[in-house]
C-alpha cells in the first residue's frame, strides 16, 4: 500500500449468494438500449430500473449506473473483461446514435470511501470514445488520486472527469458532506 493510501479495500465476497443490486436511472434512453445495458448487467446484479424526467435540460439523455463495488482490478476479473467491452460498446453506440453536442451524459460509479464516479458527456464522438475506453487506466492511478495528502479532509466521493486536451481522466471534484470542491491551479478550491 502506498503511504497515506484508504481507499477503502471492504472486504466483499463475490462469490456470495447474495444478490448485488444496481439501479439504472436515466431518460431519453431507448427501449433498445436499456434493453441492451439490462442483459449486460443481469448476470452480474439485480438491475432495477428507474426512468426519469428530464433532470438536465443540457443533456436529451442521461443514465446513471451505480456499480455497487469498489472500483478495482478484482471488479473487472469478476465483471469479466468481455462484458466490460461490451458495456464499453453500448456507451459508444448510444453516442453515436446522438451524434455531437451535449447529446448524452452517462454516469458510472462505483462504491468506496470515497465513492467514485466517471461523468462521460463530452460533446465530440471521438473524445467521448476515447474518454469510455480509458475509465479502467484510472486503475492505476488511484493510489497517487486519492492519497489523503493530496484531497481535501473527510471525502465521501470524488468525480473524474475526462480532459479532451490532455486525452485523459481528471480528478477534478471532491465532496465532503453537503460542500465540492473542484480541483484547480493545483489546489482544491471549495465552490459550494
């Protein structure tokens, strides 16, 4: 473990009985689509599914998948990488069938202390592939993210986003009870 680093590693079985449950949110997602996303996920959790009004006038859709499992290599060994790629390809499809703009806004996060969630709505289709392809390189980086040295005091979840310039995932806001942060001039700077 590197210095400094809790993340916290819970102690979860996989192999339990117990069902895990994920709950879909979203509007402006077809039929066919959530259709697609719910036979990914069903083998792995109990989906249940939730359409919304539209909550964001920016975007015409939106989805919000929590995974309910810290974000590391043991998820993605038990997920299966296969069905990882295939969760990755819906994304990029439902992309594609938008076209550009603020078109849609996908929402992934995972369990931990912190909480930890990816935020793809870049408006340009290559980008928003390329930033769904690379959510698993933050595995390696999460040690040096979330160094207690490096964020602010008492974190409950920590929201990557992806930098279209620098081609990669940011960690660019902190919540720590009801206040967020956002990562700037190599400081956190509190905004509400």
């Amino acid at each position: 473990m590197h210095g400094g680093f809790n993340y916290s590693f819970q102690d979860i079985d996989l192999m339990s009985q117990e069902a895990l449950v994920t709950h879909l949110k979203y509007y402006g997602i077809s039929p066919w689509e959530i259709e697609v996303i719910y036979g990914i996920l069903k083998d792995r959790f109990l989906v249940e599914q939730e359409e919304t009004e539209q909550t964001n006038p920016d975007f015409v859709s939106s989805l919000d998948i929590p995974i309910p499992l810290l974000f590391n290599e043991e998820f993605f060994r038990w997920f299966d990488y296969k069905r990882w790629d295939k969760v990755k390809f819906i994304f990029k499809e439902m992309k594609r069938r938008r076209g550009s703009g603020k078109a849609i806004k996908i929402q992934v996060s995972f369990l931990g202390n912190p909480k930890i969630k990816f935020v793809l709505d870049s408006q340009d289709h290559s980008w928003f592939n390329n930033a769904v392809e690379k959510i698993d390189f933050v595995l390696e980086l999460l040690p040096y993210h979330l160094d207690p040295a490096k964020l602010p005091r008492e974190v409950s979840e920590v929201r990557y986003s992806f930098d279209v310039k620098a081609a990669r995932w940011r960690l660019n806001t902190a919540l720590v009870n009801d206040k967020e942060f956002v990562f700037s001039n190599n400081g956190w700077k509190m905004i509400t």
